[in-house]
C-alpha cells in the first residue's frame, strides 16, 4: 500500500475532510488502498526538518504539504527524489519553491492561493472602511517566507496614500498581547493581520484583542472571519 506523508499544521485540521475527498474523487481511500503519515507542526516551524525526516523513513511515495515552511523543509530534506506537492499563500517562485510557475521543473508542484501578495490591497480597502485612520498597525511573523514582501507592499502602499503605518513583529503566543498593547499606545486606529500559519493557528486570539481593544482589523483568509473577525 503507498503512503503519502501529510506535513501540516494544527490549525488546518479543518482542511482533512477536502483532502481525503480529493484522494477518493481519484480513487484513493485511506486506510484501503493508500496510507497517510501525518506530522504537524503546531507552528513551530523548528520543528519541520525533524518531521520530514520522520516522513521520509517510513518511505512515503509523495509529501503534501500545507504550509510554505513546510514545503521548503520538504524540498531541502528530500532533495529530487521524493515528489511534493504543496498549498501556498505566497509567491512559490519568489520564496524558491519552483523555478516558475509554467515550468515548475524538478518534483515540486502545487497551488498558491497568494494572500501575501495582497497587502497592499487589504490596506486600501482597510482606508475605504476607516478613512479617518491615519496610522495603521501591521502585525506580522518574522519567521514566515512571505513576510518581507508583504512589509514591503504595505509600506509602498502607504507610502502613496500618505498612511503612516506601525510594523510589529511577532513570533510567538506571549508577544501578541505585547503588541495589541503596543499599536494601541501608539494610536493605531486599524489593524492589518499578516498571514502565515502561526498567525492562524492564533486567530482566536488575535481577533479577540482586536475586539477588546475595539481595533478595525482586515484579515486574510476567512477562518479569522468564522472565528469572529
């Protein structure tokens, strides 16, 4: 029986009833006639080489992947051998995934559904909302690929507009309350959440602080909505 090796976080629990659909739609039933290794990260994205190599001892015959630092953990562990597939909300070109996204070239492959890339954008509609914001707190993961990209969008967009807009860095559970405390000391009068797998696997609790501390926030993706966004 082929294994496939899931690498994922705890966050996309949710995601499994679609993926075990999918394999069925192309006549793949767990436990029947493939088998599935999951390994989740909790987003703690130290951990991802340590579960690839646990992965790859049980010889799985592909790696799926649902997160971009998953994927770059699974590129670089299994070399060209082993196929990947992977979900991403980033550039996979830009972060190093894929050599294009025509011709993706060696065993990796997969979807970006590109929220990263869109904030510049949830910035603007973020100004149609709340036009009397003039500072804008940005929150988001260090340690995620797309970071850099979306700091970089954000500020050009402000930049244009003449917003000010407050960048916080934060990596872990203990320094989210830090900066809801932070953006409202410095008179942050909306929020824009980055993206990233820690991010959502936090969402509860990032939308909560928004809601206490009455902060007109933009998300990106739907769960921070379904969460109470």
């Amino acid at each position: 029986m082929p294994v496939v090796g899931f690498l994922g976080s705890g966050a996309l629990t949710d995601r499994m009833t679609a993926f075990r659909q999918g394999l069925k739609e192309a006549g793949f039933v767990e436990d029947q006639n493939v088998a599935i290794e999951y390994r989740w990260d909790e987003g703690q994205t130290d951990r991802l080489p340590l579960l690839v190599q646990d992965l790859l001892r049980w010889q799985v015959a592909l790696i799926v992947s649902f997160s971009t630092p998953a994927a770059l953990a699974a590129k670089a562990a299994a070399t060209t051998t082993v196929p990947i597939v992977f979900v991403t909300g980033g550039d996979p070109v830009q972060v190093g995934l894929v050599a294009s996204l025509n011709r993706p070239g060696g065993n990796v492959t997969g979807v970006s559904f590109i929220t990263s890339e869109l904030g510049a954008k949830r910035l603007g509609l973020l100004r149609e909302l709340r036009p009397a914001a003039t500072r804008i707190a940005v929150l988001v993961d260090p340690k995620w690929p797309p970071t850099e990209r979306f700091v970089s969008d954000v500020r050009a967009a402000a930049s244009a507009s003449g917003q000010q807009i407050e960048v916080l860095y934060v990596g872990s559970e203990r320094e989210i309350e830090t900066a809801f405390t932070t953006l409202v000391q410095r008179g942050a009068g909306a929020l824009v959440s980055g993206t990233g797998r820690f991010f959502l696997s936090q969402r509860e609790r990032i939308v909560a602080l928004a809601a206490r501390h009455r902060i007109p926030a933009t998300y990106g993706q739907r769960d921070y909505v379904e969460a109470g966004g």
